[in-house]
C-alpha cells in the first residue's frame, strides 16, 4: 500500500514538473527566447533546470501535440516554422471554435455576466484616447476567454487554450498588433451580438470577426494572391 502511494505522489510531482516546463517552454517562445526552427536539446535543459530527462520528455511530447515542438528522429526536438497553410488551420479551426462558443455563450450566459462583459468593453472603450495605454490587445483577448467561459463548455475551453497560444505566436513573429480603433470597433460587435441574444447571428459574427482578422494578416503581409489558396470560403 505505502508503495502504491509513494509512486502515486512520485507521478503527481513528474506531471507537475512537466506542466510548468510547457508553461516556461511556451513563455520562452511567446518572448522571442526560443525562435521557430530553434532546436531544444533535452540533455542541456534537465543539466539546467537540475531534472531528468523524463519530465522534459513528457513536456515536449505534450507541446509536440498542440503543434508547438517538431521531434524528429536522430534530430530532436525543434519549435515549428510556421508556414501559410499552418496559419489558416489555425485561423480556421478558432473561428469554428469561437463561432460555437458564441452560439452558446448566447444560449448560457446570464443577463447580470453578459452586463458585466459590457462594461469590461466600456472601460476598454475609455483608454482609446489614453496615449499611456499604446494597445489593447490584452482587453480583446480578455473579451473573448469571457466569451469562452460563458459558453460553459469545458472541452471546448481546453482546444480554445491551444489554439489561442498558436495565435499568439503568430503575433509575436511577425509583430500583428490592430489598433486601438479597430480593437475597440470589432470587439463592440460581439458585445451588441451577444445582447440581441440570436445564436445564429452571433455565431455568424463570431466567425466573421475571426475571418476578418486572417485577412489582415494575409494583406499585412502582401500575400493578397493566397488568400482563397486554401479553402478559407468554406469557413466563412
């Protein structure tokens, strides 16, 4: 019995290590500390960090099923490249994600927590003309994980974190980043979505506003000529 409990207590802390070096792992690669192409060599990070090898090896099987880290035999671990067709999957599988966290979060959310991301979206609104405050990205993103939540739909949430990580590094390579204008206009949308309390409307806007924002970033980067490359129409 006491052995069963010690390698019970034994896996408990392995599986924590292990979360809190994905954590560090997408931390590192969110700040520019790991670049995509980097390898990760298992051996230097447990010498590091002062671990064996089995905790890294569990993160980075794990970070190589959200599609973070690239293992490849006789070469190791790397963190992906993204390519085009990476970003539309991405963009993609958000917007059926968020389009059906929209439907539900109609469908659950109480009168009192759709006020209350209302007047989230108000103080958001108010740092328009605060020139200490250079962009609102944090307040968009705080809009649509309330959004997630209300959908009460806890798998969808989980696929939600992945996906939103993906997006992130996107971001964070390629310096996306909306004005405060547009933030405060395109996120005003779902807010008025979700008032009107129509599940096929705000799903639709939902996944427009997603849309939108792939086609920003497919314009941003001259890339005009790809935009329907890879089936976008069929998710919009």
């Amino acid at each position: 019995m006491e052995e069963t409990i010690e390698k019970a207590n034994h896996l408990f802390q392995r599986q924590n290590v292990s979360e809190e070096l994905i954590k560090m792992i997408k931390k590192q690669i969110l700040a520019g500390e790991l670049n995509p192409g980097d390898r990760i060599v298992e051996t230097k990070l447990a010498r590091q960090l002062g671990l064996s090898q089995s905790p890294i090896r569990e993160a980075l099987r794990q970070l190589q099923g959200e599609g973070i880290i690239k293992i490849v035999p006789n070469k190791g671990p790397s963190v992906v490249a993204l390519e085009m067709k990476d970003i539309f999957e991405v963009y993609s599988i958000r917007s059926m994600l968020e389009g059906l966290a929209m439907r539900m979060a109609v469908h659950n959310a109480t009168d009192e927590e759709i006020d209350e991301l209302e007047r989230f979206y108000e103080s958001m609104k108010a740092k328009l003309h605060d020139d200490s405050v250079p962009y609102l990205l944090e307040d968009s993103l705080q809009i649509h994980e309330t959004i997630i939540r209300l959908s009460n739909h806890s798998r969808l949430h989980k696929m939600y974190q992945s996906i939103t990580f993906q997006v992130a590094l996107v971001n964070r390579m390629l310096g996306v980043r909306s004005s405060k204008e547009q933030e405060v206009e395109e996120h005003g949308e779902l807010i008025t979505a979700l008032k009107k309390r129509d599940p096929d409307e705000a799903e639709h806007i939902m996944r427009k506003h997603i849309y939108r924002s792939y086609c920003h970033f497919v314009e941003r980067h001259e890339r005009k000529t790809e935009k329907d490359k890879f089936g976008e129409n069929m998710w919009y």
